[in-house]
C-alpha cells in the first residue's frame, strides 16, 4: 500500500525531518572528537562498530516522531522496525559513518528518509559539525551551508569514464574478493579515485563534483534517503545490475545517467 501525497503534504514532512535533523544534531555533536565507547555489534565475527551518539540519536528521533505522527512506522539502524496504520515509513541512519565518527572525521551525517510505501518521497543528509545540509523533495535537492545560504543542486555532465571521479568508501571492509578486482578494474578507466566519504560523497555528486559512487554490503537505512537526493539533482541510482536501489546491497551512483551504462557494464561481472 502506497500514500497518495501532495507537494504540500511533501513539503510539510521535509520540514519535520529538518527539525529531526536538528534535534539529531544537538544530541551528537557532544560526543564528536570525545573518547566515547565503541561497541562492535559483531563481536568476534568482524567489526561493525556502534557508539551511544548512534542509539542516543535514533532514540530522541524515534521519539518525535511518534509523538509528531503516531500512526507511521519507522524503521533504524540502531532499533529495528517499529510497525504503524499507515504506509508511509521513516527510515533513520542516525550516524552513517560510524567508523569516520570514530575517528574524529567529518565524512559522515545523519540519514533520514520518507518512504511513501513505495519509493523514498523526503530525503534528508545532514553534517552538523559542518552545518551542511542536503534536502530532497517534490524533485528537487536544495543544500544549505552554513552561512545559511541554500541553493538548487544539479548533478554535472560526465559521460565518460575516463573524464569521471570514481568514489566509494572502502575498497577494503566493504568489497569481497570478486567485488574488489571488478571495482579496480573500474578505477583504472576512471580519471581519479577516492575513498572515505560514506553518505558525504552522495552529498557531494549531487553537488557535481563526484561522478560516481560504487558501494557494496548497504542496507536500506544507508541509502534510503540519499536516493532522492541524487535523483532529484539530475542523477541516477541502482543496483550493480540496474535494479532499483531500495534494499542496499550492491549499489552505484551516476550523476550523468549517462555514464550509468558503461559503468554497469563493468560493474555486472560481480553482481550475485
């Protein structure tokens, strides 16, 4: 089941998922740069670190919105899924780049997203410590720095892979061995590459200066709200064999729909 809604009603959610961004805010910059507990929800199984600004953050979230809109559901990282009455879904990532937290890095934001019951309607990427914001909604992505200025985004023409900047954000924690060899295959076409922006670079194609993004191992919260983010801004998000992007997984990001094609083409020999 789907929710049928209007701009105004869009509008109205992106503005509350702004106030949740805010409020996210305030609860996680005291803990940026400070010697805080990191808990590895892996145990020995590997490493999958988690702090108290990443439950604290999705708790006081979840909180406002059910106290703002009792009847939707909400699905997190940190909390699980929370059932409502009605189709439309939030979908938190309260710290997205966890390990760039940890390590006193600025390469991460708070992820927050509308689903409609069918495709992300509202999608937020918000750095405090930056005060730099990405909204998406009714088809546009606006970001505002921190002077408060806003503007319009549009993703750049890039229909070459040997004219793009390829980004993802570990060749090594995220890739299996398959993966990998197919991801440096793609990296040798590519003019430049770079590492380490987890939700930032998404961010920073839908500005034009990243031209691809290739990630594996995402699950819906990672990319829930950075889908209209891109969209919104002129590019393009799927699965690594074109599919759409909604559950994670194996994911690419073009900002020229053209490129999407060839980099697929590359990308496929490790689609499982």
């Amino acid at each position: 089941m789907t929710a049928a809604l209007t701009q105004n009603q869009i509008s109205e959610f992106a503005a509350f998922a702004g106030e949740l961004a805010d409020l996210s805010g305030r609860t996680i910059l005291p803990h940026f740069r400070e010697r805080i507990a990191v808990h590895n929800k892996h145990g020995d199984g590997g490493f999958d670190p988690v702090t108290e600004a990443d439950r604290e953050a999705e708790t006081v979230i979840r909180a406002e919105i059910k106290r703002r809109y009792p009847s939707h559901a909400v699905m997190g990282e940190e909390h699980g899924h929370e059932r409502g009455s009605s189709p439309l879904t939030w979908i938190l990532d309260p710290i997205d780049g966890t390990r760039a937290f940890m390590c006193g890095m600025a390469q991460w934001g708070t992820l927050i997203a509308l689903n409609d019951g069918a495709r992300p309607v509202v999608g937020v990427l918000d750095q405090p410590y930056t005060r730099e914001r990405w909204v998406a909604a009714n088809n546009a992505t606006e970001f505002r720095d921190a002077q408060g200025h806003r503007s319009r985004l549009q993703t750049r023409s890039c229909g070459s892979l040997k004219e793009a900047v390829l980004s993802t954000t570990s060749p090594v924690g995220y890739f299996d061995e398959g993966e990998r060899r197919v991801f440096w295959h793609l990296a040798d076409r590519a003019r430049l590459t770079r590492f380490g922006g987890d939700c930032y670079a998404y961010g920073l194609l839908a500005m034009g200066f990243i031209d691809v993004i290739v990630e594996s191992a995402l699950q819906a919260w990672d990319i829930q709200a950075l889908i209209p983010i891109v969209e919104n801004a002129g590019g393009v998000v799927t699965t690594w064999d074109g599919k759409p992007a909604l559950d994670g997984g194996q994911v690419v990001a073009c900002g020229d729909p053209k490129l999407h094609a060839p980099v697929i083409e590359v990308l496929s020999a490790a689609v499982r």
